[in-house]
C-alpha cells in the first residue's frame, strides 16, 4: 500500500506539503485521479488521491470547498492542489478548516511539477509497494507452510525485505479484540503506522494482514537482539503517540524464538493459544509475551492432556459437577473471586451482583469444595485447575 503520509517522502517531488488534515495522513492511495472540471466525482469510487492544477474548473474559494466536500464525500485518500500564476494562487483558510475537521489531508505544491510526471510518479511507487506487500504475503505463507525446502526465488524475495532463510525469527501478532479492525480504512491506517514504526526503528520483518489480526516475522540475530527488540516494541505501545491507533481493542502477541524456519508455524500457534487461554479466562492482558506467561507456557509443553484434565477435576470437579447440574455459576464466581485477588468489592463490581449475593455464593462454594478458601495453597490449585480448564476448552 502506498499512504499519504509517503507523499512528502517522494524523492523526486520534495516541494510537497501538508497544510491540513494530518490525521487522515495513514489512508491508502489506490491510484491519483486528475479533476478536470464537474462532474468529476462520479469516476471516484474510493481512495484516490484528487490533484486540482486550475485547469477547466472555477479556482474560486466557494468552488474549491466543493470539490473539497465531493471528495470527502466519496471517501477520496486526500487532494492535492498545485499553486501556480494564473490558477490557483493560494489555498483558502475556510478550505484548511474543512480538511482538519474532517481529517481529511490536504497538500499542496508550489513548482512547476508537471502534472502527468506526478501522476506516473506515484502510480510507480504504488506499483513498488504493491509487489512488496505480495512478497512478504509469499514469504509468510512460506515460513507457515515450510516443508524443509526453499526455492531460489523464496530465498532472493527474503533477502529484499531484510530478512534471511537462515537466521534466527520471532512472530509479533496484532490481535483485534473487536469488529472495528475488519473496517477497511482503520485496517489501512492500522498498517500504515506499523510498517512505518518498523521501519523507523530498524527491524528487519514481513508483514501480513489478516482478517482480524496482523502476522510480522522480524529476524534476530540472537537471544539479546530479541530480548532488546521485544523491550523496544513494548515501548512504543506503551508510550509513542504514532501507534495510539493500535491500542483500541488490540492485543500484542510475541513469540518465543525460532531459531529456524521450520519452527516458525509451531511457535505462532503456541503464543495464539495462549492468546485464546486469556481472553477464556477473561485476562485483561493487552501484552503477552510467551516468556512472561508463566504457568500457561508450561501447560503447552504437557503432551498428556488427560492428566491435565484429571489434576483439574481432583480440585474443582465438586464445583463442575454442581454446576452441571444445578445450572450454577459457581466456578465463574470463583475464577472471578480469585482473579481479583479475593477482593469482594472489585469481584461483585465484575460479576455484577450486590455483595451480599458474592458472600453467598462464596459461603455456598466452601460448603461444596469442603474448603473454607483460605489457605494460599488451596487458592494457586484453583487457580491453576481453572487455568488448565480455560486451556482446554480451546483445543
């Protein structure tokens, strides 16, 4: 994808400038489109990015606002307008307003550039981007998929994107907790940012986009490398103002290392696992870090599931049971007691219920365990047993 904020990074058109609408600047361009007069919003259908030279048209300020308004209206990427003698001498203050309040980006360009150069110009960087996206779609699928052999041709496409066939990877996974990921603009937008940050800061990575999440294969060198990469990535989530459109309903993701390609399937389902074991558990996390999940991991390395199940039920089954066949919340009532560290304000205030009614449960569920919940010991296996139940409803 090629994005407006790249226009002002042209290499051959340094003269660009935005004087509006900074906050539309990560929407997509598909193609420019050239406004030659009226009616020019019918062979709009979205995403274009609109040039106005003067040319056939009224350059007067209540024309230009409408232009302006069309575009916005058929959702265009930006307009961009050429100032020159004799056409348009300057934009006006109402015409800015417009495009702030409507984050909408508006450029302009003050030289001779020639329309057409400029129209070829951009359709060649869309082009480029274009034929990266396709590669590292390739690459990904590839390192999903590998079966122990990789083409020449898998091999060159690596190598244009940074990265190589034989070195060591981490996964970076951008999960969407909402809907709002699958609209098409904030999807752009969303893609947009990342790939600029990954490369304003280096990493060597492919990236694909999914649906409801973002795939990025970044190469390491070796376990500080990753160790400094994950630290970094961490940080600007926390603290940049450029990915502040991530954090709405996005889970971070990372990976433990693969140390080759081969690993590179299995490591990325291990992480959405335990992705899928939080959210079952209702865990608030929005960074998990495989090596910071603590009894989680240790539950994917157990190959016998039945013993896992069996350690579960020798804790809570009376609990199960009861449930089962009462239609009772009590194992919901519990997992929510002890996540919040037995708190019964914070505990009701989750469950919604008036504390009177927790303290009942709660009096009902050591009566049926036969445990007055107390011991420290007693709560870390239930903690656990119901940790081990959430894991194994995903599978």
């Amino acid at each position: 994808m090629f994005y407006c904020s790249d226009l002002t990074r042209m290499d051959n058109f340094k003269d660009i400038r935005l004087i509006a609408g900074e906050n539309g600047l990560y929407n997509a361009i598909s193609r420019p489109f050239i406004c030659y007069g009226e009616g020019f919003e019918e062979w709009i259908s979205g995403d274009e990015l609109v040039f106005i030279n003067g040319k056939g048209i009224d350059t007067g300020e209540k024309s230009l606002n409408t232009i302006l308004k069309k575009c916005i209206d058929k959702k265009a990427s930006g307009l961009l307008i050429f100032i020159r003698d004799g056409y348009i001498k300057e934009i006006p203050e109402s015409l800015k307003k417009l495009a702030d309040d409507s984050d909408f980006p508006l450029f302009e360009v003050k030289s001779s550039i020639d329309t057409l150069e400029f129209e070829k110009e951009i359709l060649s960087y869309i082009v480029e981007s274009d034929i990266r996206i396709n590669r590292e779609k390739e690459i990904i699928e590839h390192f999903m998929m590998y079966s122990g052999n990789s083409s020449k041709n898998m091999q060159r496409s690596a190598e244009q994107c940074g990265l190589s066939l034989y070195e060591k990877y981490f996964i970076l996974i951008l999960k969407a907790d909402s809907g709002n990921y699958g609209i098409a603009r904030l999807k752009e937008q969303k893609e947009s940012r990342i790939r600029k940050l990954m490369k304003a800061h280096g990493f060597r990575y492919a990236m694909r986009e999914k649906e409801a999440e973002t795939i990025i294969i970044i190469g390491i060198e070796n376990k500080e490398e990753y160790e400094n990469s994950k630290e970094l990535i961490k940080k600007i989530y926390l603290s940049s103002k450029e990915i502040d459109i991530l954090k709405d309903n996005i889970t971070i993701c990372i990976s433990d290392i693969c140390e080759e390609i081969g690993d590179v399937r299995k490591e990325y389902d291990k992480i959405l696992d335990i992705y899928k074991a939080y959210k079952r558990s209702s865990r608030e996390d929005f960074i998990i870090d495989y090596r910071e999940t603590g009894f989680y991991r240790i539950l994917l390395e157990v190959k016998n599931k039945r013993k896992l199940y069996e350690y579960s039920r020798s804790v809570i089954g009376s609990i199960m049971d009861h449930d089962s066949k009462k239609s009772g919340n009590m194992l919901l009532t519990l997992e929510a007691y002890l996540k919040n560290d037995c708190s019964l304000v914070k505990t009701s205030k989750e469950l919604f219920i008036h504390r009177n009614t927790l303290i009942y449960r709660l009096n009902r569920i050591r009566e049926v365990m036969n445990n007055d919940l107390e011991s420290a010991v007693v709560k870390n296996e239930c903690m656990n047993a119901i940790a081990i139940l959430r894991y194994l409803e995903i599978l």
